[in-house]
C-alpha cells in the first residue's frame, strides 16, 4: 500500500471532524433562528467528508488485498 493513500484516509478522518464540528455549529444557529440553508449546508459538508472517507478507506483496503493486485491466474 502506498503512503500517499494512508495519508488522505488521515486528512478524511480529520476532514469528517472539521464537518462534524460545522454540523453541530449549524445546528446550534438553526435553533437560535438562523436560516435554514446554515443547516442544509451544514448536513451537505458532513455528508461530503463522509464520502469521501468512505471512498478513501475502500481505496485502501482494496489496495491492501495481495489476490485483487497479483491478477487473475
């Protein structure tokens, strides 16, 4: 597996906190009366950092499989 792969897993993983920290901000500014596009956005940022970790982890699982990269025999 390549170094390159564990690190975007990390900056996901870290990228799903920053959402989740945003989500909760934007929870909090609905229920003091904001708008409620703050807590679309907010529900579109985390589920994009969600998706993204997702598709970063099967990235490198896939990766991490000897029988998927040797080919078919």
């Amino acid at each position: 597996m390549r170094v390159t792969n564990r690190i975007s897993t990390l900056i996901s993983a870290f990228g799903v906190l920053a959402a989740l920290m945003f989500l909760i901000f934007a929870i909090r500014e609905y229920r003091a009366g904001s708008s409620v596009l703050v807590f679309g956005l907010g529900i579109f940022v985390f589920a994009g950092a969600v998706y993204a970790l997702i598709r970063d982890i099967r990235t490198q699982a896939k990766g991490s499989d000897p029988e998927r990269t040797a080919g078919h025999r």
